[in-house]
C-alpha cells in the first residue's frame, strides 16, 4: 500500500492548524509540500479529503474519517519513534522479576511506579511463587532479577539483602488453639488444622513444607486465600506479620502462642545472575528495590 504518513501528518495539522498556510508553518514545510502530500495521500487513498469549492478548504466525510484513524497511527508511529531513542540509549525491551508471594506488594509497585512516572520503555514481567519456586522459576525462566526467601548459598548470583520477613501465627479468637492461656507445644498444635501456602517449586508439590510439620493441612493458592480461611476460622497459620497488621490491631486475628515461639523470621534476598550484566532498568529496579525495602 503506497500509504505516507507525511500526508496523514499533513492532514492533522492543516485540521488543528486551521489552514494550508498555518500547517506548513507549523511542519516547517512550503505550502507546495504540504499540497503535494495532501494530494499523493489522496491518490493513495481513491476518495477527495477536501472539499475545495469555497474560499477555505473543508473536510469531506471521508477526510474526517481518515483524519480520526490517522491521528491514531500518528501517535503509534511516534510511540514507536520515541522507543527506538529509548532503547537506542540502552533501556531494555524486557525485564523479568520473580517474587516470593509473601512478600508485602507496596514496596514492589512503589518501585514500578516510579519506573513508569520516569517513562522507561522497558516491559517489567513479575512472577509471583512460593519459597524454594522462586530460585527454581528463576532459573527455568532465565529471568533477571529474584526477591527470595532463606535464599540456599549460591555462587552464580550476586546477592542483595533486603530486610528481613516476619511471619506470625494466628487464628480466630474464638479458635481453641487462640483461647490457651500458656505457650503450647508443637503435638498439641498438630491437633489442629494448618493452612499453608505450598511451596511452589515443581520437585516440592508432594513435599511436607508447612511449618507445623505433621499436622492436618489445608493447602491453598495464596496468602490472601489463606487469610480468608482464617478470618473464617477454618484453622491456625503462619502469616507475613506485615498482611495481618490490621487484623491484629482489631483483634479479628489474634497471635497463637506456641512453646518454640510465634514468630518466624525468614531472611530477603534480592538476586540476579554473576554472569549476567543488568542493564539500566535493571539496576535502577534493584536501587527502588533497596530504597523501598529498606
């Protein structure tokens, strides 16, 4: 199709514009070029833009027409230009970025904010899993960047430490586990039903991962499920103290308490590759990372 967009450029401008004359003036152009585009884009097209039987050149019904779908392939074809000078000053096309779902999701989407007010070109892929599936999808995915929790030793990444993630154990205040005066043991717990949140590394779906190890388990999708069973009193269970902030405050939630203590601590790494280079998105998403973990 001998289709330019120097005529559909010369179109929107002569419609804002108001004029022939107006619109070469503000393209910069002679009058002649902006006629000569007018009419090549007519040519191209097999239907008249303008009707030019009066004083003043005026719009036909088609002339609108393509007007309104040129100004859209105007502004992707700028879209386009202005990505090319983006990645042509180095930004990458994609990012992947592999979380670990108990983590609070603020400080990530502070952090993609951020990269977006900035007008960063670069697609940002995240992938939530659980425990050992984020290093496992990590490297199946060869994506960039993990956060991680209790990260094994590894000497193929560099590795960030972000601030340490607080789980606490909770139930409904009327759950026979809550009620209990004194610190209770670990067998007397596994009377009760556990809901956990898998592990979602693919070798581990079979795998005793909870952290009541023996007791009955509900296993569900994600921590937000999970705190929904609780709330409903469906059983105990470990929560990011930082998803139960509220519940504990109203006392919908109360703190369970166990013999080998109620909270856990778990350690936050923020990883990506020795062999591989982050480019600029990349290390700006690890600086926001740092800065809203911190």
């Amino acid at each position: 199709m001998d289709l330019s967009l120097d005529g559909i450029e010369a179109l929107e401008a002569i419609a804002d514009e108001g004029s022939f004359a107006a619109a070469s003036r503000s393209l910069n152009k002679t009058q002649s070029a902006v006629s000569y585009s007018i009419k090549a884009l007519e040519r191209a097209l097999g239907v008249s833009l303008f009707d030019r039987s009066g004083h003043r050149a005026v719009l036909t019904p088609a002339g609108v027409a393509v007007l309104d779908e040129g100004r859209f392939l105007l502004a992707r074809a700028r879209r386009i230009q202005s990505l090319g000078a983006r990645f042509a000053e180095g930004w990458e096309a994609r990012l992947r970025l592999v979380v670990d779902g108990a983590l609070p999701r603020a400080p990530l989407l502070q952090a993609l904010h951020h990269l977006g007010q900035r007008g960063i070109p670069t697609h940002v892929q995240v992938r939530t899993e659980f425990r050992r599936g984020v290093p496992a999808r990590f490297r199946q995915s060869e994506a960039d960047l993990m956060v991680a929790l209790d990260l094994p030793p590894t000497h193929d990444c560099i590795v960030r430490p972000l601030p340490d993630l607080v789980f606490v154990l909770v139930a409904k205040p009327d759950h026979p586990a809550a009620r209990a005066t004194e610190p209770q043991s670990l067998e007397a717990l596994q009377r009760h039903l556990e809901l956990s949140v898998h592990d979602s590394a693919e070798a581990l779906t079979d795998a005793d991962t909870n952290l009541l190890p023996g007791a009955r388990v509900f296993y569900v999708g994600d921590f937000g499920a999970k705190k929904d069973g609780l709330l409903m009193g469906l059983g105990l269970g470990w929560m990011p103290l930082a998803m139960v902030h509220d519940e504990l405050a109203d006392e919908r939630l109360v703190e369970v308490p166990f013999e080998r203590g109620s909270r856990r601590r778990f350690t936050v790494s923020l990883a990506w590759r020795v062999d591989q280079t982050l480019g600029p998105t990349g290390r700006e998403l690890v600086r926001l990372l740092e800065g809203a973990w911190s």
